[in-house]
C-alpha cells in the first residue's frame, strides 16, 4: 500500500484552515458576547424590543419622571408569583403568571428564585433577567400610555421562563398585562379582597378541621 503525499498534505492544510477560520471568528465576536448591548430605549426613555435581545447587567437606569411602582417576581418550578407592595410597603397583594400594571407607569422588578435558577423574560418590554436563588436581579420596563389597542381595554405581552430550570420548563409561562391607571387600582382593590376572603375561609376550615381531631 503506498500512501499519497498530496491527499494527505490536502486534508492537513484543509484542517488547519478550518481551525484558524474558527479561531479568528471567535476573537472577533468575543467582545459582543462578553459585554452585551443593553436594551434599546427611545426617545422617552422606554425600553424597546430589539433585533437581538440580549441578557444584560449594565441595564440602564429607569427614568425618573413619573410614577413608579416596584414588584417582586419570583420564579419557582414551574411558575412566576408577583408581589405587589401597599402603601405601607407590605406584600398584601401577589398574583400568578399574569403581572397586572398600570400603562404610563416604570415598573422596577426585583427578579427572585427559590429554588433553581430561572430567568425572566418578556421580550418585548426588553432583555433578559437571571432568577437566581440567594440573588436579587433589577431590572424595570414602562408601557407607553398609547399602548392599548383602540377598541381594546388592555394591551398584553406574553414571555416565558429562558433558563432550562426542569422538565416543566416550557409550561413555565408569563404575561404582562398593561391596564389604564383607574382599571389596574380596581383589579388590585378586587385581588386584595378576594385573597382576604380566600385566607379567611382558608382560618375557618383550618379551626373545623382541628375541632373534628380534637373530638375524635
């Protein structure tokens, strides 16, 4: 068997050449990669949906004109909670996959986990924001006041958990809802009572529950 001096010096120079190729593709998108862009803003200051989102931690800061309203967002296998501060900066109020906001209004998120690692995202009100246990990430949005459709009450924006965080992680859904400001404090209002009903009548069961024990 004799060998072929040409078909083998082919291969190595044509494997050397893939190698340099990949190597100098590298360099050159290294930089984009260890220092994302930070999400668009326009001209009013709210964050906009880019062509290529990415996950940042140099966001910047949330305009400070206006109304704002702080939430806590806390991801655990396989849902969101939103908690929602009173006057008193107690958490009375808290809701399910779906955030209720009022439109015109920077909303500041602290973005929680409690379990694994997940990650906050709706696309269209910016970038990505890590849930990591032991972690409090920030990141904040404002939908325009002109936001809702004409002949439309609301205007919703629809995301999903991007961390594989389990084998449920696709069911790990989210949506935003914007509201004018006298709709949002009406659904609150009803949440609240609604949850104070639900905890009274959970109290009541709870006291059956212990005097049909103690009976037996």
């Amino acid at each position: 068997i004799h060998g072929n001096t040409q078909l083998e010096i082919g291969w190595t120079v044509g494997a050397a050449a893939i190698l340099i190729f990949l190597t100098v593709f590298t360099f050159l998108l290294l930089d984009d990669v260890k220092n994302p862009a930070a999400s668009q803003i326009d001209a009013e200051g709210n964050p906009v949906a880019a062509s290529n989102v990415y996950a940042a931690t140099d966001q910047p800061s949330p305009p400070g004109d206006g109304a704002t309203m702080n939430i806590r967002v806390v991801g655990q296998q396989y849902a969101w909670t939103f908690y929602y501060p009173d006057v008193e900066g107690e958490e009375r109020v808290y809701a399910y996959n779906d955030m209720y906001v009022p439109v015109g209004m920077t909303i500041t998120l602290d973005v929680q986990a409690t379990d694994v690692a997940h990650s906050w995202w709706i696309p269209e009100l910016g970038g990505k924001a890590d849930a990591v246990p032991g972690y409090t990430n920030k990141t904040w949005f404002r939908i325009p006041l002109d936001a809702i459709p004409e002949g439309e009450d609301r205007v919703i924006y629809e995301g999903q958990c991007a961390e594989l965080c389990g084998r449920n992680h696709a069911d790990m859904v989210a949506r935003v809802i914007g509201l004018p400001f006298d709709e949002w404090q009406a659904w609150r209002e009803q949440k609240a009572e609604d949850l104070a009903t639900a905890e009274e009548e959970a109290a009541e069961r709870r006291e059956e529950l212990q005097s049909e024990e103690e009976s037996q």
